[in-house]
C-alpha cells in the first residue's frame, strides 16, 4: 500500500503535470500518479457541478489527509512547495518564484497554442523558434544573472525550469542547441538539476509512461509536422 499523501491526476504524460511531480520527486516524497487517457478525458467531460473541483481539465492534485482537491498548475505548486519546504521565506522572494513560475505556464500556453485553439502552421512554427522562443529563453537566462533562479537553495521555480526546458529538450532534442545557444546559464541549471537522483529517476518514469511524448494530442501530431517540414 502506498505511503503517499497526494494523489496527482493528469494525462500519462510529462508536460505540466511534471511540474508538480517534480516538486515531490525532488525532496523525495512519495506521490500517486493517477490518470489514463481514458479517465482524464471522463473527468473532464463531467460537468463543473459534477466535478470533485469545478475545471476545465487537469492536472488536480487530491490530499488524502483533509480530503481536499485543488486545480490549476501554479496554484498546486505554490501550496505543494509550501508543504514542501521549497518555498522561500520571504513573501517577495515567493513572488519572485511565482513570476518565473509564470513565466513557464505563459511558455506552455504558447507552444501548445492556447491549448490548442489553433493549430501550428509551418511559417508561424519558424517565426515562433527564430523569435518568440529564443526571447523566452533570454528572459529565463537574465532571471539566472538576476539571481531570481539558480541560487544554492532550490525552490519551486528552479524546479519549474527544469520542467519546463528540461522536459521540452528531453523530448524535443532539436532544441537542445537553441536552449544552450540563447540560455547557457539555464542549460547548465537543468543539466544540474537533472543529476540530481530522485529527479533522473523521476524523468526516467515519464519515459517509461509516455517515452518522447511532449503535449499529446493533435497539438503534437500538427507540431511533429511542422517540425519534420523544417529541419
């Protein structure tokens, strides 16, 4: 029986649900990874009145102690790292975390394209890499020299960065060359980051779950078309 006292719902998949699983696997503490594909779109086929948390999908983290459920991405990660330790003392250094925190949801939102409103077309992919995601990364590169990210104590937003750019390079390779072209800094804080034990080993079940599988669906089926149409 499992000692955990979290159960995270979400597709079977890295994407943002790493970003909290990550949090746990970091200070080694155990969480259930509940979801197929099957039960994650019933979930979200019931209606707001029926849900265990009103939603428009996952990932939902249950707290088995209280009985409490608690969806949205940065909401989940701000709670989890305070349970965690991995939250900062001081209320404007939590802001700050929570900045770059959102700063990788607005990443996500992008390449995922609003969750999938639109679809990519091959010139917007082009101009979004050649622009778009090379400003991302220099926004995260200066939050490093700022000292916002990548300090000796970890928080939850340089766990975040690694989700973000570690999972996009691990299943996106290609953009491994971008990463360390625009981000050196970033590139090495997710290199260290991935070392760390429990974080390979978390990694190491995402590809055991989901292999390169990145944000699922249409979404990447139309990405993974673009992508073979311009390298």
């Amino acid at each position: 029986m499992s000692d955990a006292k979290y159960t995270l719902y979400y597709w079977p998949m890295a994407f943002r649900g790493c970003f909290i699983s990550y949090q746990f696997a970091y200070k080694n503490e155990p969480l259930t990874l509940a979801g197929t594909w099957e039960s994650i779109a019933a979930m979200n086929a019931e209606q707001p009145e029926e849900q265990v948390i009103p939603c428009t999908g996952p990932p939902v983290l249950f707290e088995h102690e209280t009985g409490r459920y608690l969806s949205q991405t940065p909401a989940i990660i701000l709670y989890a790292a305070g349970k965690l330790g991995l939250a900062p003392t001081d209320p404007f250094e939590t802001a700050m975390c929570m900045k770059v925190q959102m700063d990788c949801n607005d990443v996500l939102m992008e390449i995922c394209r609003y969750n999938g409103s639109t679809m990519w077309t091959r010139d917007e992919w082009v101009q979004f890499r050649t622009r778009r995601l090379p400003r991302w990364m220099r926004v995260f590169e200066e939050s490093v020299k700022r000292g916002f990210i990548g300090k000796e104590q970890v928080t939850f937003a340089d766990i975040s960065v690694f989700a973000l750019f570690g999972t996009m390079t691990r299943c996106l390779p290609e953009l491994n060359g971008d990463l360390l072209q625009h981000a050196p800094n970033v590139y090495q804080l997710c290199k260290r980051m991935g070392e760390t034990p429990s974080l390979a080993k978390a990694v190491e079940l995402d590809e055991q779950r989901a292999g390169k599988t990145y944000c699922g669906g249409q979404i990447e089926r139309r990405f993974g078309r673009c992508w073979r149409e311009t390298i």
